[in-house]
C-alpha cells in the first residue's frame, strides 16, 4: 500500500464518524435541553438500573452531548482526543447494536459492521483525513 495517497475508503469513514459525531452530539444536546426544561416530558419508569431523576439524565445527555458534538468537529482536524471519542462512541454503538441482536437481527449486523468500520478508519486512518 502506498502510503504517500490517503486511503479514500478511510477518509470516507472518518466523515461519515465525524457527521454522526456531530449529528448524535446535538440529539443528545437537544435531549438535555428538554429534559432539563421540562422534567414532566420524559415518563420515568419503575425500575432500572441507574435511578436517576430526569433533571440528572438532562445534565448527563446535555454535558455528553457537548463533548461529542465538539469532537465531531475535531475528527475533521485529526485531533487525537476526538478520534478517541469517536471510537469509544463507536464501541458503545456495536454493544447497543450486539444487544439487539435477538430482535433486530439484520440491523444489529449492520450497526456492529459499521461501528467495526469507524473504529477501523479513526484508529488506523484518521490522520488521513486533513491530507485529503
């Protein structure tokens, strides 16, 4: 592999990383937002696992979102720290997508290659991205 020409296929999926970075970021901002402005929006179930009041889940998705929203910005310029968000985003996404597996079997598939696919371009080329 010549190492002097970016790999276009990685560039690809650095972008297509750094968009759903910045798209899912601002969900997760827009999702604090509500939740921290209006506490009767969310319908708060009986039993989980982390018993959180809204108010606190509101911060949590507000400060997430802002951390990934930004580093969604950042892949664009190689930034290591983004690129280490973006892959532990990506992990998280394909154990959600393992996790649906027995229902959504197809999709489940799709979501862990795609993880697989990003954490591959931001690990391996996602350097390549500003010498395209």
């Amino acid at each position: 592999m010549d190492r002097t020409q970016p790999s276009g296929w990685a560039i690809g999926w650095t972008t297509f990383a750094g968009v759903m970075m910045v798209v899912g970021g601002g969900w997760w901002i827009i999702s604090g937002i509500v939740a921290l402005a209006n506490e009767s929006f969310y319908v708060v179930g009986e039993e989980w696992i982390f018993q959180f009041d809204v108010t606190t889940w509101g911060w949590i998705h507000l400060i997430l979102g802002i951390v990934v929203l930004l580093a969604g910005f950042y892949v664009f310029t190689a930034a290591v720290w983004a690129r280490t968000v973006g892959v532990i985003v990506a992990v998280l996404w394909a154990l959600v997508a393992f996790a649906w597996m027995p229902w959504y079997p197809i999709w489940g598939i799709i979501f862990v290659a795609i993880s697989v696919a990003v954490i591959w371009a931001l690990t391996a080329h996602g350097r390549d991205i500003v010498e395209a």
